[in-house]
C-alpha cells in the first residue's frame, strides 16, 4: 500500500512528538491515543513497561483494586504476562487482542490456568486486554470493560487491534531511540552510558543534591567462571542484577559499572537510612539457588554530586569501603 507525502508527514510529526516525551508521560500519550480515537467501553488503565519496574497512567482516574490483582492486568514487570503469552493465544479475538473471561479472571492468582478452554459467549464482566507487542517484546497493556451486546464487542475488538499496531510501534520506537542506548544487553539494568549522562545532566543542573553510592561486587566471580563456566558466571551476573532491581525503589538507579561490579545511585539519602538500604539489598540474597552464588561485598558514600570530579571522589570511597568489607567476610570464613 502507498502512503501518501501528507500521511507520511503526520507519522513523522506524531513520532517526533512521541520521541520527545519523559519515560513518565509515555503512557499518558498512549491514553491520549486512545481518547482521541473512536470511544472505547470502560478503557480502566495503561501500563507501559520500558524497565523492570512499570509507568502507568490511570485513563479515568479510576482505581479498581481487584483488577489489580489480576495476574494478566497487574504485574511488577512484564515477565507475568510473557510467562502466559503462549497460553493466552487461545484467547485471542484479534491481533495482540485477547478476551479473558471472567470465570478466568476470578481464580487466585497462583491457580490460573490460561488453557482452560474459551467459553464461546460474551459478557461485560469479561476482559478485553491489549498487549503492546513487538516480536516477543512486551511494551505494555491496556484493559477494557465490555459492553453486553456482542457485536459491539467484536467491532471495538478489531478497532482496537488496529490502534494497537500504531501505538506498539511508537512504543518500540520511543524505546530503541530513549531508552536502549543507556541499558546494558545482558542485565537491562542501565548501563555506563546512563551514568555518564546522568552526571551531565547534574553538572547543568542548578539544584544540587546529596547522593548516596552503593558500590556493590559479586564475590568470587572469577573462581566461579574457572570453575564452573562462564555460563554459571552470567547466571550469578544476571541474578544480582534483577535482585537489585527489584528491591531498589523507582528513584534509586542500577548501574552496571563493570563485569562484576554494579551502582546504586539514591538521591537526597538520609544518612541514617544507609543501614537499612544495605540490610534490604543483603537480605534480599539470603535465599537458596541452583547455581553457584557466593554472596556480594557492599561499600557506600554520601555526598553532594556537581559534576564527574565529585562523582569520581564518592566512588572511590566506596569503593575501598566495600574491598575492606570483602576482605574482612573472608576473614570471617
């Protein structure tokens, strides 16, 4: 099919307008896509998922906290829906559209069972879900009421799918072009590039702030991979860094600094709070795996970051504080 010069121009103006956007407005911007199209029936929230951690915007300022606690609607990241997306097919009524019946949706979040099979009927207390669908990459939902006459149902089914196509794309686009530059392939925790911009962005900036640094090393690494693999060594590499992002909150950055060696930045910390940040992460490992993990050494410093310089300073005083930390866990052994 050929795009006219005026249709193609509107594309190129909507995803400039797109790719300009904070990480925070990008699902408001969906909502808006959405409201902007033919009115959709009870459209309840968006989600839109670029870190492990989701940002959502509530479309009709409605908070429906049993849809919440549903497995397909509501999850800390998108592994809850991509763990199902298989099992989800047999629900599909469009293109990345699928229809959960309410039968489904009223089970306990750990007895779900996607493959039970489709009722043939409609009904308003049903589910319509959109996923925002790039090959398997999940960029977000969007969950709608249903209205009680069937073919009103099916035809919003096939509008939505459509608008689907569009807004999977803007999202795919506004995060190769915003958010993929400054995360780390292996781990998705951000990567030094992020750090390097995050500083510039501080030194410009004409509020200064505090910041705590977490300088965090997996311990043993190398013996690890000369033991046991490289492959047990990127497990042990993966696993701390989605521990650390998950009990990290939305305001604390996880940076891969090098192989081993990973950052938590926290702005505007409470010195008395350090201890309590450091016994979370710690006791967040405290759990047994099926492969070899011999625990992280932490060291920490605070103060006010301008530019690089004082960045560099902090860092390095954390970063003798956590050898010292290792050497004396080695004592203890």
């Amino acid at each position: 099919m050929r795009i006219s010069h005026d249709k193609l121009r509107h594309i190129i103006n909507v995803l400039d307008g797109f790719l300009k956007l904070k990480e925070k407005d990008v699902a408001k911007e969906v909502n808006n896509l959405l409201k902007s199209s033919e009115k959709f029936w009870g459209a309840r929230l968006t989600k839109t998922y670029f870190n492990h951690h989701s940002v959502s915007f509530d479309l009709e300022g409605i908070v429906d906290d049993v849809l919440k606690q549903k497995i397909l609607v509501e999850s800390r990241n998108r592994n809850d829906i991509s763990k199902y997306l298989n099992e989800l097919k047999s629900y599909e009524v469009e293109e990345n559209v699928f229809h959960i019946p309410k039968e489904v949706l009223d089970k306990p979040i750990n007895a779900i069972r996607i493959s039970e099979s489709n009722k043939k009927g409609w009904s308003n207390e049903d589910l319509l879900l959109s996923i925002y669908l790039k090959d398997t990459h999940i960029y977000g939902y969007t969950s709608f009421d249903l209205p009680e006459v069937d073919e009103a149902v099916k035809k919003s089914a096939k509008e939505i799918s459509n608008l689907n196509l569009q807004i999977s794309f803007l999202l795919e686009s506004y995060y190769f072009k915003n958010i993929a530059p400054y995360k780390d392939l292996q781990t998705n925790v951000y990567n030094k590039n992020y750090l390097n911009t995050l500083l510039d962005k501080i030194s410009k900036s004409e509020d200064k702030q505090n910041y705590l640094i977490l300088n965090i090393d997996i311990n043993n690494l190398k013996k690890i991979n000369d033991n046991y693999g490289h492959l047990e060594g990127d497990k042990v590499i993966n696993y701390v860094a989605s521990q650390l992002d998950a009990v990290t909150r939305d305001n604390e950055k996880v940076i891969r600094f090098g192989g081993d060696e990973f950052l938590v930045l926290s702005p505007n910390p409470n010195i008395e709070d350090v201890r309590t940040i450091i016994n979370k992460i710690e006791n967040h490992f405290k759990q047994q795996l099926d492969f070899h993990f011999e625990g992280i050494s932490i060291g920490y410093a605070i103060g006010e970051i301008k530019d690089y310089k004082d960045f560099e300073s902090l860092y390095h005083i954390a970063d003798k504080m956590m050898y010292l930390n290792k050497k004396e866990s080695k004592k203890r052994k």
